[in-house]
C-alpha cells in the first residue's frame, strides 16, 4: 500500500446505497412541495411504520443531525443554537440541527440538492430515546406553528412488562385520530400489518447483515455498518430497505466465501459502545485498519434491530419493538447485553465513547466498562468526545489511546 492510500476497503453495494437514499430524500423534498403526500417528522426509534402506513414521507431529523456531524459542519453551526439558550452539554444533533435551521444551511444541498430540508406537516416523538427529541421538535412546533404529538416511554426498564406494553400500545392508537386528519386519510390495518412486516422483514435483514461479522476475517467494520445502516433507520416498512440488504447481504457472503476481510490480516476484534464521532469516521475506520484491527460490532448499528415488529397485532408490535431498545433498559440489562455481544463476536476489547453531550448514549459513567473488562478479562478504553461536537474531541488523545489498545493486545498474543 503507497503512502496515501487509504486501507479502507468500499463495499460495491454503496453506490445503490447513495441512489436509494437520494431517492428518499427527493421524494421528500416533493411532498414538502406541491405533492401530494404529507410530511411527518419522526425520531428515529418513533413510530415510523404507523406514519408511513398512514401515506405519510417520513423524516429523521437524527439523520440530519448525523450528516451535519459527518460533514463536519455541525461545530460551525452549535453556537447558533446556543445563542438561542440551548446549552452547549444538551443533544449536539438538536444544537447543530437547530444552528443550521437559523443559519439556513443544510448539507442536503450538496448532497441531494435539496434548497431545505422538508416542511413537515406534523412532528410526532417517542422520549424512549431521551428527552432531548421532544424539546428538539418543540423548537419546530413553536417556529412553524404545526401540530406536534408524541408517546411517553419509561425509562431504564429490567424487564417490559405486560402493563408497560399495554400502555404503549394505547398511546401508539391514541395517535391515530390526529394523524389521520393531517394525512387526510383514514388508517387501513391491512396496510399497517402490511408495512409493519416490511420493517421487520427490513430488521431481520438489517441482523444479518451485522451478524456477518462474527465471521473471521470480518466482511464488515462497524464504520461501514454506520453507512450502512441508512435504509434501516429512514426506509423501514419501505420494501426498498429490504431489496438493498438482500443485495449487501450477498455481497458480504461473496466476502465471506472468499475469506476477504474488511480489514486486511485480522489480529484484533473490538466493539465500539456509544455513538459514532461522525466527523471523525474515516480517520478511526483508517486508523484500525492500518493497525489490522477491525471494530466488528456496536450497540449503536443493532439498535434498529425490532424483532417485536413480528407480532400480529401492529400497535402492541410497535409497543414493545420501541421499549425493548438498548437505550430504554437498565444497567443491568445492557451490562448482559454488551457480555453476550463480546462472546457472539469473540471480542479483544472494547472501545467505550463518552459522548459528552449524549448521556443516553454513553454507558461508561457508572462502571460498567470497569466490571466487564474485570468479567470477560478483556481491555477496554474510553474515549472522550463527541457525536457531532469536535470541540470536545481529542484527535492526538485519541490516536494514542488506540495505539496503546493494540499494542497492549499485541503484548499479550
Ligand atoms: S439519544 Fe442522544 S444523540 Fe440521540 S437525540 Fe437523544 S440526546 Fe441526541
């Protein structure tokens, strides 16, 4: 390999990946416009399926909150939203999307060339994630003057109890009335078992595309699962999804066959806990591969994994799909999680990000790296930085800890 060349080894299946995404998002900017779909707004772990069974065009300002921090452009555009009164330690998605809101600037311009992200008609959320989405549409609410409606998931759950279930499936039905007359359409249940399906036809899909990498080499990086993982995070219930997975899938069995990793001479597995640091995703995928290590998997890629979406009944599916999520669960469940997860991969070590501005995201505050390093008697390291805020980002601390990860493995093998 010269100098300048870069170790990472693209997949053919992303070009497909970047026609289909513009297609979503052209598709959007239309019914933004004069078409005739109406536009909903939806977190990314919402209630997509009942929007889009609904007629409506879905969109995850979560993923505008990741292009803008994997353009790099979010650090620029933070201080607007701080200027507004939102703290510079709450949600850097909402604080970088809400800068280039008021700056009126948006990497879909570039990319898709859309002039503006798409009006929405309605903004609906689920705080199973965090609070910080509700107050992020709030800000929507308050300057476009549009119906905002949303469901109220408990938090830090051990187990997901019938009760729990049940009330979610009540405020999901609660929902439809109210999205019914913005969509100007009634609910066809047919059609909502119909798209729910597709969504976990889209999640199972989504499973094995992840699950290929407890294969040795891995045909796969985690940085190209966070890629990958657009049509499971826009396009569930949208049979598109599935169509491109079945194709990735096929070209990573190819890999697989051929015994071609994504990582060039294997030595070292590990698992990356928290969120990307978006504006650094190729320098860490360069990083590891130049050190022949390859990050095989991550809670974050497998948190659009709803096997729940299987039920019959589609409301107690998306009831319990969206509080069985990583993010919802207590200590102790995720703590079992991340330990199954090390063995299913055979892991050397984890890489736990403290995103500042993500609590919800960070497992690494209440000991929980020290206790399953000290358990599955593997390493670990925490990083410190950000999702999208590359003021709290350490590139040399960073780079070094990594090296000192490896060559620690290095000692040991
Ligand atoms: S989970 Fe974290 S990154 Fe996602 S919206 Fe909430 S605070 Fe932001």
């Amino acid at each position: 390999m010269s100098r300048n060349e870069s170790p990472i080894k693209k997949l053919r299946s992303t070009a497909a990946l970047r026609d289909l995404m513009a297609d979503y998002y052209h598709e959007l900017d239309e019914a933004a416009g004069s078409g005739p779909a109406k536009v909903a707004w939806c977190n990314s772990v919402g209630p997509a399926e009942l929007l889009r069974a609904l007629g409506f065009k879905v969109y995850f300002p979560e993923n505008h909150g990741a292009m803008l921090g994997a353009t790099r452009m979010a650090t620029d555009l933070i201080p607007a939203a701080n200027a507004l009164g939102y703290s510079p330690e709450i949600c850097s998605y909402l604080t970088s999307d809400i800068g280039s809101y008021v700056s009126r600037t948006t990497p879909l311009t570039r990319a898709y060339g859309l002039a503006s992200v798409p009006t929405p008609d309605v903004l609906v959320y689920n705080t199973n994630q965090c609070r910080d989405v509700q107050d992020w549409f709030a800000f929507y609410k308050r300057e476009l003057g549009i119906p905002m409606i949303g469901i109220e998931t408990p938090r830090s759950l051990s187990r997901i109890t019938p009760d729990i279930v049940e009330d979610l499936a009540a405020q999901h039905r609660a929902l439809v009335p109210e999205l019914e007359r913005i969509a100007g359409a009634s609910l066809d249940p047919d059609r909502l078992r119909a798209v729910t399906a597709s969504s976990f036809r889209c999640t199972e899909l989504w499973r094995e595309v992840l699950r290929t990498a407890c294969c040795r080499p891995a045909p796969l990086t985690y940085f190209d699962a966070t890629i990958q993982m657009g049509p499971a995070v826009v396009l569930r219930g949208d049979e598109r999804a599935e169509r491109y997975y079945e194709a990735l899938l096929e070209e990573l069995r190819e890999r697989m066959q051929e015994g071609v990793g994504a990582v060039d001479d294997e030595r070292h597995r590990f698992y990356w806990e928290g969120m990307p640091v978006w504006g650094k995703l190729r320098e860490h995928a360069e990083q590891f591969a130049s050190l022949n290590a390859c990050v095989v998997a991550s809670t974050y890629c497998n948190s659009w994994i709803f096997e729940a979406l299987a039920d019959y009944d589609p409301f107690t599916g998306m009831a319990r799909a969206y509080s069985e999520l990583f993010i919802v669960r207590s200590e102790a469940y995720k703590q079992h999680y991340l330990e199954t997860m090390a063995r299913d991969y055979a892991i050397d070590g984890f890489i736990f990000h403290n995103a500042k501005t993500c609590p919800n995201n960070s497992n690494c505050n209440y000991g929980m790296h020290v206790r399953l390093s000290k358990k599955l008697d593997i390493p670990h390291i925490v990083i410190d930085g950000d999702l999208n805020d590359l003021r709290l980002y350490s590139e040399e601390q960073t780079r070094t800890q990594i090296e000192a990860l490896v060559e620690q493995l290095e000692g040991i093998m």
